[in-house]
C-alpha cells in the first residue's frame, strides 16, 4: 500500500498526541462510526457505550447495525451494569 506511510505517522501521533488524535478522527463521521463499530465486535465497548460516543440512541445504532448486517450481542451483565451508570449520569 502506497500511504501506509500516512497510517504509521497517524499512530505516531496519537501515542505523541492522543487527545489530538481522537480530536481529528471525531471530525469524520465516518471513520469514528468504524472505529465504533470495531471496538464494538472486538468486546472492547457494549451497545450503550457505542451509542454514547456516537450520539445515537441504542435503537439508532441497532438499526444501523442491521443495515450492515453486524450482529448485537445479548447483554451480558457488564453490558446491563454499564448501562445503569449511563442513565446515571443523565
């Protein structure tokens, strides 16, 4: 790949600059929606949370979920803990 170079001074920025970073992926909707989306199926985030980063409901983000054919995982009791904390903080 041609601009792999691009990819290796990104991820040197952010471990330099994560909060610049996260700053210039957030102004793209769309990569933040795959990088959502694959923190998402790796288990690093659940369903509440993901919807939280993006601004979405969990309903929002389930149907879009649908559109692109990934599929939701059933709670498990972290994810329904994680949720509590978030209507907590509301």
């Amino acid at each position: 790949m041609e601009e792999l170079w691009i990819i290796k001074e990104f991820e040197r920025i952010a471990e330099l600059m994560p909060e610049r970073a996260v700053r210039l992926i957030k102004k793209d909707p769309e990569i933040m929606m795959e990088i959502v989306i694959s923190a998402y199926l790796d288990g690093l985030i659940n369903l509440g949370k993901a919807a939280e980063v993006l601004g979405v409901t969990r309903e929002e983000l389930i149907e879009e979920f649908k559109k692109r054919g990934i599929p939701v995982r059933v709670p498990d009791r972290a994810d329904v803990l994680s949720e509590v904390e978030v209507v907590k903080c509301l």
